[in-house]
C-alpha cells in the first residue's frame, strides 16, 4: 500500500488556552493504523492544527508511504498550506514552514473535511486536555 490517509485536529478550550493535537493515520479503506495525541500546553486553535499536523508528519518518518492526504477541519490551514491564502501571523509563518520542511513524499495533499468527517481526531484532542486536567 503506497497511500495513507492522515486526519489531523487541534483544539483550544478558550482561545488561547488550554490546547490538545490529536492525529489518526488509516489506510484507503478506512481502517486506522496508528493514533496520536498530545497535550500542548497554552495554544490559539490555529496554532494547535498547525502543530497537531507537525506531530502527524513527524510520526510518519515509522512508515513508508509514497502518497499522503492530508484531512483538517480547519480551512484556513488547508487554505494556506495549498497557498490560497497569505500566512501573516509570525507564529503560524514558523509553523507553516515546518509543515512545508516535513511534506517530503512524493505526493502529499491538504483536504479540508467538515468536522463530522474528523470525529476521531477531535476525540483525542479532548482526551489531551481531558488528561492534562483541564
């Protein structure tokens, strides 16, 4: 298998507050392979889906994959990273920049997916926070 599917959430309680990432990997017919959470301490929602990517592609170095799609709830990120939108803000420049280091594959997309579609990704950015105490 050459694809994988990687869904990716990041999540504020408050905006900045207290942040959780959370990452599932599965191949095309659905079925997960790995799953990834984090707590990350004091974060704006931008910055969590930026870093919760991060995190997924980082993990990605255990596997070998030729093709990547890349699933985010967060349309502004999706937007930025397929350059329909500027990256002004200093700290999602960084971020943006490590993605971009990281996408190495010889096909990686970014997809925007209604959060319905991004159920369990969500759930591990919750059970982040839900662990870290808040």
């Amino acid at each position: 298998m050459n694809k994988i599917i990687i869904n990716t959430d990041g999540g504020a309680r408050g905006n900045p507050g207290p942040a959780g990432i959370g990452a599932v990997f599965s191949d095309e017919k659905g079925v997960t392979i790995a799953e990834f959470e984090a707590y990350i301490g004091t974060a704006t929602n931008n910055v969590a889906e930026y870093k919760a990517l991060i995190l997924a592609l980082e993990n990605l170095n255990n596997f070998s994959y030729q093709e990547v799609e890349c699933r985010l709830d967060s349309e502004l990120v999706v937007k930025q990273l397929n350059g329909e939108y500027k990256v002004k803000d200093s700290t999602l420049k960084r971020l943006h920049g490590q993605v971009l280091e990281l996408s190495v594959f010889k096909s990686i997309r970014f997809v925007h997916v209604r959060r319905e579609q991004n159920i369990l990704a969500d759930k591990l950015v919750n059970k982040a926070i839900d662990e870290a105490g808040f």
